[in-house]
C-alpha cells in the first residue's frame, strides 16, 4: 500500500520523511507505476486537519488511485 502519515500538528510524511502536500500525487503515481494494485492508506493522527485528509485523496484520485481508506493513527 501507498501509506501516508499525518501527525497531530498536520505534519505529512511518506515513507518517513517529511513532505509537501504538493508531492502527494508524484509519490503516488511512481509507486502506482510500480503497484498498479496498491491502494492509498491516509493515516491520521485524530485530531489532524480533515482539510489535509481531502487535499491528499484528491491529488490520489489525480494520479489515478481511487481505492483511498483512512485510519487513525493514536
């Protein structure tokens, strides 16, 4: 899976590091390249930005993912 985190303070990181939400959708469309099956996996901190939830599955739907789930990371 192509799995995102969101930190209490709405910090994005993938694949551990630190990233722009403008980066979302170039991340996901190089591992979609690798794993046309993978799915985006949003996981959030409860009480992150629902705005940064939408911004990130728009820019998956974007890059041609729309098997996009969310789950709370405590």
């Amino acid at each position: 899976n192509i799995v995102f985190r969101v930190s209490e303070s709405n910090e994005l990181r993938f694949e551990g590091r630190r990233i722009d939400i403008r980066a979302v959708r170039a991340n996901v469309e190089r591992m979609h390249a690798e794993n046309p099956e993978a799915k985006v996996v949003i996981s959030a901190h409860p009480k992150a930005k629902t705005e940064l939830f939408v911004k990130i599955s728009d820019q998956a739907r974007e890059a041609g993912v729309y098997d996009i789930s969310l789950s709370t990371d405590l």
